[in-house]
C-alpha cells in the first residue's frame, strides 16, 4: 500500500469516535504518526489499539480542544513524537441543532461557537509557528453543510462552521507564502456515527418527524441518492495532508453525495 504521509506527524482532534476516528486510522495506514485527541481516554486507548494492530503509531493527548493550555500541551506532545509538526485536522465538533434563534441562549450559543470555531482558531495559532519554522505543513479544518446551505434551526453552527471557512481562507492567505496549505472538508450525514444519529434526533425532534425519515429524506436529495462513508471523508483529508496536494489551498471540498454543490 502507498503511506503517502510517511514520516509525517498528524494531529487529529476529535478523533475518539465517528469521523476523527476514521481520518486518524487513515493518516495512520498511510504512514503518519497520529497525535489522537478527545477528552475521553477510554477511547482513543481503543482507537490506539486499533492503528497499533496494522503497524501503525499513535500518541494519545488527552484534553479539551477549546482549551488553551490543553491545546498547547497537546501540540507539545505532538512536537515530541519526532520533532515535528506536519498536520493539523481540526475536527472536534458540537452539532449545535433544535433551537430557533429566538429560542436560544447566549451560553448555548457562545458554547457551540467556542467548541466550532473558537478551538480551531486557538489549534492553528498554536501550530503555525511550528509549520512555518518547517516551511511546510497541512491545516485541514473539518466544516459542516450548514455552513452552506439554509438549514433551520442550526443557525449556531451554522454560523460556526461558516466562520471557519472563512478562517479557512485567512489562513491560506496568510500562510501560502510559508508553504503551509489550509483547506476544508465539508462532510455530508455519516449515519453511522453517534454525531449524526445525535443530529437527526435534534432536528427530527423539531420537525415532529423520526430520525429515520430526516435521514431517508436527505438521501433522497443527494445526487447520488446516498450519503457518505467515513472512510470517504477520510480519503478526501489524507489527499489534502498529502504531497498530491501540494497547490491546493483555500478551498472547501464537499464530500457530501451531492447534498450541496457550491
């Protein structure tokens, strides 16, 4: 098998569970050190176990990625692995959906856009010194479709995910001459991840209708009538991490089925 991320050192925040767990076996199989993150220990000792077994390497950090001493702690523990840092894959998320604007409080709101926005704000300021003493490095920010398309009652993460798009573009702009790429994935429903089953409660439950009918309904709009896999969203980050995409920058990939098309 190619390992296009040989020798390489990932940070993958968010990667307990669901798509972080995806995308950091896969930057692992293809040859990085993943730096794993979530503040549950107990899984990413699983998630470990599991790189482990195909020969891969994987540090655990636990801590909270909104948290500014732990995100430091956490990018020096990544420095230590070999000296070095080459990505970063800010992932964790909050869903942030099941209220109106009218209905929610500030504390829900300013808790969904410190977890959305503020953390990979505070992730890549910690790790732009370390990428542009290399002259090189890979910041993948991990977006959402409410970012782009008039979901209702998601107007927090919404606003977020937006902002992060946007930051995205910032930082390609800033970083383009230290060789540093910045780019986003926008994902599509993975249903099998505990994220997603919690997103379509929230918002069946505000439609009055079951979580198995929003999810069948979204299917149903998708171009390609299905949705996406989380090893197909984990595709598209190591392709962005890799040298393949060396002039790609500033730009939001949806890997969505066809869900959205801006």
């Amino acid at each position: 098998m190619q390992r296009r991320l040989k020798e390489k050192v990932a940070i993958v925040t968010g990667s307990g569970r669901g798509l972080g767990r995806a995308i950091a076996e896969k930057l692992a199989r293809e040859g990085a050190a993943v730096v794993l993150n979530s503040r549950t220990r107990e899984q990413l000792e699983a998630v470990q176990r599991e790189i482990e077994s195909f020969g891969g390497r994987a540090v655990i950090a636990v801590g909270d990625a909104t948290n500014e001493e732990d995100i430091n702690r956490i990018v020096s523990i990544a420095r230590d692995v070999d000296g070095r840092i080459d990505i970063l894959v800010n992932n964790a998320a909050h869903t942030g959906v099941g209220l109106s604007v009218a209905e929610m409080s500030v504390e829900t709101w300013d808790g969904i856009l410190r977890t959305n926005l503020r953390g990979p704000f505070l992730f890549c300021r910690a790790v732009i010194p370390h990428l542009q003493e290399q002259r090189s490095g890979r910041i993948i920010n991990i977006a959402s479709l409410s970012a782009k398309n008039a979901l209702p009652f998601a107007s927090a993460d919404a606003a977020a995910k937006a902002g992060l798009l946007a930051l995205t573009r910032v930082l390609a702009a800033e970083l383009g001459p230290h060789n540093i790429t910045v780019n986003a994935v926008v994902p599509g429903l993975v249903p099998d991840t505990e994220l997603a089953r919690e997103f379509m409660q929230k918002l069946g439950a505000r439609f009055g209708a079951a979580p198995e009918a929003m999810e069948e309904n979204m299917r149903r709009r998708a171009l390609l009538g299905r949705h996406p896999t989380a090893l197909e969203i984990a595709e598209a980050v190591a392709f962005l991490a890799s040298d393949a995409a060396s002039s790609i920058t500033a730009q939001s990939i949806n890997v969505c089925g066809g869900m959205s098309v801006c």
